[in-house]
C-alpha cells in the first residue's frame, strides 16, 4: 500500500480553534466538555450561506478551512471528504421531533430538516469550501474520526483520489447527554464535542508540508453484543500485530500510543497492554480535554501528527475500540523516518 | 478495481418478503405504496409510504429486525450459515433505531419522564452503527465493519466501500447492503420540504408530483472471485467498479445538468475499466420529483450519448417507494436480477413520460441483452454513487 501523509490540520473543539502540541492539565472533571461559545466560525462565508447551519456543520467546515489553509485552491476540486460522526446529527433531529410532537407534523421547519441527516456537514463543506472529491460519511460511536482516517487510507491507498479530508464531528445535544448519562461508567472520560480534520494525501515520496506518514492501518473486529466493549485483549492484540507488521516497525520502536480509555476497565487494560506490548511508548491521553465524541480519535490522529512533526517521537500507533466489537487502528511515523 | 463475485442476495420490502417475491412483483409492476398504517400521520400533507410486512425477529429496533431478514437469506443464497471469521460488514444505514427513539421522545416529553428504563434502551439503539453491530453479533464477521451515512446513496457506498475491501485485499467476503424503517421525522420532513406524492411515485411521468417514502432492507453477498470459485459457489454477477461524487451545489437540490451525478458513473465506469459504451441497461435514482429526474435525465442522457435511445433506464422507486439509506441496496439487488433474468423491470407508476426526458423507460417488462448494469443514486447534500455490476464470465 502507498503511504498516506498528513499534510494539515484543524480542529474547532472545547480548547476552541486549533489543537496546542500539549495538552494542559484537565481542571477538574467536568462531565461535558462543549465548545466555547462566540468562537468567529462564520467569518467568511455568505451570511445567507450559513444561516441555518446546524453545529456540526459548522465546526467541520470551519476544522477543514484550517486544514486546507495554504493548500492550492484549484487542489479542492479533487479533495475528498470521509467524515465520522459519533451519535450523529441528533440535535436538528431533536428539534424537528421537539415541533412535530408539541405542534403536529406540519410544523416541521423545512430548513432545518436537511441537517438531520449525517452526511450535512460533507455536503456543506462541498459547499462553502468548494471541497468537490467524493464525500464518504460513516457512524462508528467515539471511535469515529479514526474510522474515517482509517477508510480514507484504504481510498487513497486505492488510488479513489489524490487527497481527502479525513475526521469525526459530533454535537454534545444536552437530551442525548442527559440519556447517556447514566449509561456511562463512573469515572468515565467527559463526553465532549467539536470537529477534528487532517488533510491526507497518498504517494511515494512525501509531499511538500508533510507533518506524518500514516505507514499502515486496519480495523479487524471482534463480534460481542451490541452497547457492550467486547474483551480489548484479542481485538489490540490483532490490531497491534497487523499494524507492526504491515509497516515493518519492531514494538519497541513506538513512542507514543493512544489506546481506549471509555471505562475505567478500557483505561486499566490500555495501562497493562502497553506495559507488556508497547514498552518503550508514551500514552497519549486526549479524551480529557477533548471530551470522548467522534471527533476525540481524530483529535488524539492530530496531537501524535504535531508530536512527531516536532521530532518529539518518531513512531506512534493509535488503536480504538467501540460498543459491538469493532476496531480501527493506524501506525504513524515521522516523515523523515522509515 | 479487480472484479468481485456476487454469490449471495436477499431483500425484504413492501413488494416482498424475499427475492423471489420481490422480483416477481417487479416484474408485474406491482406498487407497495399504501396509506400509513406504522404511526399517526393525519396531518402530514401526504399519509402514505411504502410499508413493509413484520419482519420478525427478537431485536427490539425494526431496522435491525428488516436487516436480519435479509441478510439471512443473501446468506443462505450463497451457501453460508453465517459469515466467515475474517468477513467484513458494509452497511448503508439510514435512521437506525430512529422509529423507536422517536416514540420514547414523544412519551417523554409527554410525561416529562425520560430517564425511565425502557426508554433508555430504546436511544441506546438510536445510533444507525448499531445495525451493523446487531448482523456482526448474529452472523459473525471478524472483519471490517462501517456505517455508511450518505442519507439515499448511503448504501450504493457500502456497496462500492465493500467492493473496494475485497479488491485491495483487506478480507475476501463481505456482507454488504442495508436497512432503513419509517419513521415519523422521515417522512413528517419530506412532507414539510413538500416533495411526497399525493398518490403513486411516478419517476419520469409528465405529471410527477414527488417521491414517497419506503422502507426495506437488501444486502449482497460479495466474495473475492478465487474464494468463490475454491468453495464452488455460484457466481450471480460480478461488481465491476463504483464511482462517487459530491454536486457541490445545494443542500437538497440536485446540479440542475446533473453534472455531478455524471461524474459518478463515468468514475464507476472507469474504476471497472469500462466505458458507457458497454452499459446495457441503467437503474436510476428516478425519486419522482421534478427536480431530480430531471437532471438525473440529462446526466443519463450525457453519459450515453448516441446510445440514449437504445438503452432502457428504470427507476423501481414507482414500486418500492424510497427506501433513502436502503434505496441503493434493494435497487442492487434488482440490478443484479436483471443480469441473471436478462430482463429489465418495468417503470412502475410510468403513464406519460416527460417531454423534457430522453431516456428510454419501458413500461412493461422488458427482456433485453443485460451484460453490464450500471445503479445509481443521488442524495441530500449532492452525495452521489454509482455501481457497476456486469455477468459473471
């Protein structure tokens, strides 16, 4: 397979605009982290543009206009698009069910209904950025955004396109927290929200601007019930293994790691697995800052790409897991290194 | 795209509760369009959809419980009990367990109650990933898994996504296709955006007057040719190639040339290696609003050229409604049925075709020479796909 190289990024989340290369200390432990209110996401673009632009939307127009920033305009044509969502568009769809149970169905707001479906925030990211290569838009729970790096990699590896805009988005919608809530574990990571892109591109040689080489990917699965972790040790076993071997790296070449950590249980096997199989490695935590959503994996894809652009490591693998028993996993690299 | 074997399809929608049904009702032109019976709709503009029988099964979400179904019989149809161990999942997922969380919503706001514990299990299945992670629980697969979230090209992507699995040598068989069930906010915002027929669907007709929602689920089979060959499985057809697309345009409506939508199936064509010289036969997205078909008609139109007149373009949505994330599957598995019948379905719904519209739309039941079948179909946001499914040598 041809590499994958991270050429940009950007993100719109609870740090607001833009990731640091470190993370500060999280204060507290606050159960949601939201992202700030009056952040300029709207400069820019027509206002009627985007007057009914759902939030989703656009933190991931806005995630992507960083990503492109510096990249030829006349590239947009034949830029792609994967985008995971986590739990989706589920405050448009609140709002419409909100109307039609306390109004009927008839007053249904028109202009709101095109946001309740996933694929809004690709379809206006075509739209106010003249992103214009095919748009993929995948649900995979918290895992999301390396879902969607990991498929971009299979579509550039395939030649599908030249370049693509890969991440997660999700809104915190307050009802679905306040369902979920009770669900999740205690000492459980803060939910969050935001939108997270990097902007890849495949071929041999590395391109100008390249920040990481995505060196190999795969998502294996193992089948458990649906709403329950399936056991983590087989699934990263597999992951760890196909990683390591498709990009030629011994385990102790990895320096940093970004593991689950949904549960405490997931947060306690990710601490013993890289005691045993990543010795050398350095966990990334993320999801404290970032709150867990679709957009965390992506965000954890962004701080390993600015870590090893940095030359603060030279290897990395994040390895994720969902509810059902699905996993995604990518190895990246510095793009000066082998 | 190096060809991949279809060995196996199943579907489960208004007009059949399996493909023999299915195919048979197609073929007579049947329309599964009747007045909503699933939930209180008396003042949406347009009560009516395309229902589907009780699926059965113990799954308490209908999408998982249509998925089950189908997927189950694509399996017998290829010979498996259930998935190989590194098989992959590819789903086109529409609303998920949207049915059931709309109607805990509404209790809730009723009551103010809605942290009550059935509730709580009735969001937990909201998510449309959790479909896919219902087959891989009941069918096995170790493989790749994806939800796909195009809203109607939705699983026309899985498809070529599952394709595309295959090809590069990610897994060799995959369970790919899709599920999508009524729900009030689905079909209470297509009345809203005003683009539901009073009656019947009519795709092409001088007179359409809008889609009408539908509901089902289809999935195929697909296998890497050597696997299918060393097991002595059936080859139904070969997927070829897929192509996708965004219109860049508006957030419902289609590039009115349909531009984009020609983009699609000329990158479908050339991802099989093939030109639009070897179509013999297009399965359109065809909803039956004015707006899409007729720009769907032009990019047809474009993408055949001389041909136009001579190659018979049919959309199944005058029988089997919109099926939205669905709708790419089952119109897969009918495209699939052309190739092994070498007959094309009728335009159902079809009485007066649009002056405006070149295309040739048979009517009735047609045999006709299928090798090479090229699907199509345009979503919300200007998503759109195309697949290209041709015989099997």
């Amino acid at each position: 397979m041809n590499p994958t190289w991270v050429t940009g990024l950007g993100s719109v989340g609870p740090l607001g605009l833009g990731l640091p290369s470190e993370f500060p200390a999280a204060d507290g432990r606050p159960s949601l982290r939201r992202v700030p209110q009056g952040l300029p996401l709207k400069g820019g673009f027509p206002p009627q543009a985007v007057r009914w632009l759902d939030n989703s939307s656009l933190w991931w127009v806005n995630a992507c206009r960083q990503a492109l920033a510096g990249h030829d305009p006349a590239e947009r044509e034949r830029t792609a698009q994967v985008v995971g969502l986590g739990w989706g568009s589920t405050p448009p769809v609140e709002t419409l069910i909100r109307t039609a149970y306390a109004e009927g169905f008839a007053s249904m707001n028109p202009a709101v209904f095109p946001y309740s479906v996933g694929n809004a925030p690709a379809g206006q990211a075509g739209l106010l950025l003249k992103v214009k290569g095919p748009a993929l838009t995948l649900t995979a729970k918290e895992p999301a955004g390396l879902t969607a790096i990991v498929e971009a990699c299979r579509f550039l590896s395939a030649g599908a396109f030249p370049s693509c805009l890969a991440g997660g988005v999700d809104e915190a919608d307050p009802l679905l927290w306040r369902i979920v809530r009770p669900l999740r574990a205690r000492r459980a990571p803060p939910a969050g929200e935001g939108a997270c892109a990097l902007l890849l591109r495949s071929s041999e040689a590395p391109p100008g601007r390249a920040l990481a080489r995505i060196a190999a990917w795969c998502s294996p699965s193992e089948p458990c019930a649906p709403h329950r972790f399936p056991n983590p040790e087989p699934l990263c076993g597999r992951m760890l293994e196909t990683l390591l071997a498709r990009a030629g790296w011994p385990p102790d070449s990895v320096g940093i790691a970004a593991l689950p950590g949904e549960t405490p249980r997931l947060a306690e096997f990710s601490e013993r697995f890289m005691a045993s199989r990543l010795p050398r490695a350095r966990r990334l935590i993320f999801e404290e800052n970032l709150g867990a959503c679709g957009a965390s994996w992506a965000g954890a894809a962004i701080l390993a790409a600015r870590t090893l652009a940095e030359g603060r490591a030279e290897r990395a693998v994040l390895m994720a897991v969902a509810t059902g028993g699905a996993g995604w996993a990518v190895a990246m690299g510095a793009p000066g290194a082998q | 795209m190096r060809p991949v074997a279809v060995t196996g399809l199943g579907v489960f929608c208004s007009i059949g509760g399996n493909v023999e049904s299915f195919w048979s009702s197609l073929l007579a032109g049947k329309s599964g369009v009747v007045p909503l019976t699933r939930f209180p709709a008396g003042d949406m503009r347009s009560p009516i959809a395309a229902e589907a029988p009780e699926p059965g099964g113990g799954w308490p979400n209908r999408s998982d419980r249509l998925a089950l179904r189908a997927a189950r019989e694509a399996l017998a149809q290829a010979g498996l009990d259930r998935l190989p161990g590194q098989a992959g999942i590819a789903l086109g997922a529409g609303v998920g367990g949207l049915p059931e969380s709309e109607r805990a919503f509404g209790a809730a706001l009723a009551d103010g109650k809605l942290g009550r514990r059935g509730r709580l299990r009735s969001f937990l299945g909201h998510l449309p990933a959790t479909t896919a992670d219902v087959l891989a629980f009941e069918l096995g697969a170790g493989g790749p898994r994806s939800s796909v979230t195009n809203a109607c090209s939705s699983s026309t992507v899985a498809i070529g996504q599952g394709g595309l699995w295959i090809a590069e040598g990610e897994t060799d068989c995959v369970l790919a296709g899709a599920s999508d069930a009524l729900s009030q906010l689905t079909v209470g915002g297509f009345n809203a955006l005003r683009v539901v027929a009073p009656d019947v669907p009519r795709p092409f007709d001088r007179d359409r007057s809008g889609m009408v929602v539908g509901e089902g689920a289809a999935f195929l089979v697909l296998e890497s040719i050597d696997r299918a060959e060393a097991r002595g499985a059936r080859i139904l057809a070969l997927l070829e190639g897929f192509g996708l697309s965004v219109d860049a345009y508006h957030a419902t409506a289609p590039e009115p040339d349909g531009k984009g939508a020609l983009r699609a199936m000329r990158l479908a064509l050339e991802c099989a290696g093939s030109s639009a010289s070897d179509v013999d036969y297009v399965n359109a997205h065809g909803t039956g609003t004015v707006a899409n078909d007729l720009a769907e008609a032009k990019a047809i139109a474009a993408l055949l050229g001389d041909r136009t007149p001579d190659v018979p373009v049919v959309s199944i949505k005058g029988a089997v409604g919109h099926c939205l994330g669905a709708a790419g599957a089952v119109e897969a598995v009918a495209s699939v049925l052309s190739i092994l019948h070498q007959v094309v379905p009728p335009n159902t719904g079809l009485a007066e075709k649009d002056p405006q519209i070149a295309l040739n739309l048979p009517t009735k039941a047609l045999r006709h020479s299928v090798r090479k079948v090229l699907s199509v179909n345009l979503a919300f946001g200007g998503n759109n796909g195309a697949v290209l499914f041709g015989r099997a040598l």
